[in-house]
C-alpha cells in the first residue's frame, strides 16, 4: 500500500515538475531524476514534503505571461483556466488569486471575486489597483445583497477605495471610482455630491481628460447639461490632439441624449484611432455609438454598433443586454 502510495506521489511530482518548469527548460528536470528514483523507498512525509517543494516552485514566466496577456485581451473565460493551474499550484500565489478574483468579477460572479481580492490584498498589500478592483468586487456585492446587508457591503466597497487612493494618490482610477462611490450612494453610507466634486477637482490635477469626464459626469447628474458640454468643449478646445476628449463628448451625447448629432461624429473620429493603455477601448466606442443610434431612433445603426462590441469583446454584459432589448430579431 505504502509503495503504491509514493508512485502515486512519484507521479504528482513529475506531472508538477514537467508543468512549471519542463516548458521553460527542459534540462531541469533532469537534476530531480535521483531524487524521483528514491521516491518509493522514501517514508509517505517525505515524499509529501518533497511535492510539497516542488509545488512551492514558481510557475515560469511564460505561463505568467500568457495568462496576463488572456486577461489584458478580455478573454476571461480563458484567463481563468491559465490562472487556475498556477494558483492550484501556489497557493500563497497573490498575483494569481488577484487575477482570478478580477476575472470572477469580469463575468459576474461577485462573491466568488470578493474572497479572491480579499485573499489577494491580504497576501500582498502594497497594490493600489488591487484594492480598488476589490472595492469594484464590494460595489458588485452590495448590489446582489439584501436590504440589511446593504450597508455593510458599501462600507467595506469605500473602505477599499480609500486605502487604493492612500497606496497611491495618483491612482486615477481609484479616484474615480470613489468619486461614483460619493455620487451614488446614500449619505448614512458617506455619498455627497461635495465630496464627489472635490475628488473630480483632485482628478483633473492629474489627469485633465477624466477630470473633465468627471466633472461633466457629475453636472449631467444634476442635469446641468449646458456645463457639461462647456467643459468638455472647452477640452477638446485646449487639446484639440486629445482623442480622449472626443470620446468624452460622444459618451456624454450617449448618456444624456443631446448633441447627438455631434456624439455621433466624435466618437466615429475615436474608431479611427488607436488607443493608448489606459484610454477608452474600441469596444466601449462601439457602444456609446450604439447608444446615440438608439437615441437618435435609429435601430439598424444600434444594432451595427453593439454587434461590433460583442466581436471584440464577447463578454461585454452590458452592451449584450443593449442587444437584446432592440426590437426585431438578431441577426445570425
């Protein structure tokens, strides 16, 4: 028994090693050939501390790699089968329990994202980005709770959000998302419209693109759509080169209903760029387009639009759902 025992682990050994390290160098495993052939005279714990080290061997930088660039293209559903094994494989991996926590949340699975951020940020502190797409993972969360739990949900979402802000000041991103946070939510659970404006003012010393996304964000709210539009034609004035700001104008066209004329033709120009990381992606361009259509009564052009959303990026709930609420059938 005991003998049938260690070849079974003698085989989880090599299938890990022949996983983690056999792809990046092949000569490698060769130095544990010894070590295999005492396997079966080895008593059950060392055999188990043995796989246990080989376990603790970093995945190769490949694999890292690949599964990173899945992610960064949108393929969730494959990011997720590239980060799993790694994180079967390291346990105490943070960067994999990140990604497959940022990836829950990408296909909608809140609490499954919650306790991978959670385990994430816990293993490694120091990430900025990290606590704010647990913060997102906490917001996703709180939609999906009760009433009662609610509130709970919410202080844990800003709680995120400021230790994000306090790791790195100019995380953009996590500004504005503190910036939504302090929009949308209800003042017993710390929103106000002047601390979401101070955080817009505080985004546009960093950025004056988002900050003037910001700010017009905030004054469509109110309904206040002629300075809305003032502040981002008067962007797009200053940085007539800032692709960005066109598309700004072509969401706030999308997002309130007027100039949509304009919107239209701001966010055609965008489609014809190429954008910077950080910058709008394509398919959240086709979107917005799609949204002026509708608006504008144009079903066709709406439908054009969303479909060429969902091609680039077919995990796009949000623009899937604008699909399916257009009249008359999908095209095949």
């Amino acid at each position: 028994m005991h003998s049938a025992r260690n070849s079974g682990l003698r085989f989880q050994v090599e299938v890990t090693l022949r996983t983690k390290i056999a792809k990046q160098n092949p000569k490698v495993i060769q130095h544990f050939h010894p070590v295999l052939r005492q396997l079966p005279k080895m008593t059950g714990f060392a055999a188990l501390a043995l796989l246990a080290a080989v376990r603790a061997l970093p995945a190769d930088a490949s694999s890292l790699a690949a599964a990173r660039q899945l992610y960064a293209a949108g393929r969730y559903p494959e990011a997720k089968a590239a980060w799993e094994p790694i994180a079967a494989a390291e346990p105490q991996n943070a960067e994999a329990a990140y990604y497959l926590g940022a990836t829950a949340l990408r296909l909608n699975r809140p609490d499954e994202a919650v306790k991978l951020l959670e385990k994430a940020t816990a293993l490694d502190g120091t990430r900025s980005p990290w606590f704010q797409t647990l913060g997102d993972a906490y917001g996703a969360a709180t939609q999906q709770a009760s009433f009662f739990a609610k509130g709970r949900w919410a202080k844990k979402c800003l709680a995120a959000y400021d230790r994000a802000v306090a790791i790195d000041p100019d995380n953009v991103d996590a500004r504005v998302a503190r910036m939504g946070y302090y929009w949308h939510v209800p003042a017993i659970a710390g929103g106000s419209m002047e601390k979401a404006y101070a955080e817009a003012a505080e985004i546009r010393k960093r950025d004056p693109v988002r900050g003037a996304q910001a700010f017009a964000d905030l004054y469509a709210a109110e309904k206040r759509y002629d300075e809305a539009f003032a502040i981002i034609d008067d962007l797009i004035a200053r940085h007539p080169d800032q692709m960005p700001a066109k598309y700004q104008l072509g969401r706030l066209a999308a997002i309130t209903g007027r100039n949509l004329g304009r919107g239209a033709a701001a966010l055609q120009a965008y489609l014809q760029y190429s954008p910077k990381p950080g910058e709008p992606e394509i398919p959240a361009a086709h979107w917005r387009l799609g949204m002026v259509h509708e608006k504008r009564g144009d079903q066709a052009a709406a439908r054009a639009e969303y479909e060429a959303a969902l091609r680039l990026a077919p995990d796009f709930t949000i623009v899937r759902e604008a699909l399916a609420r257009l009249p008359g059938p999908a095209r095949p």
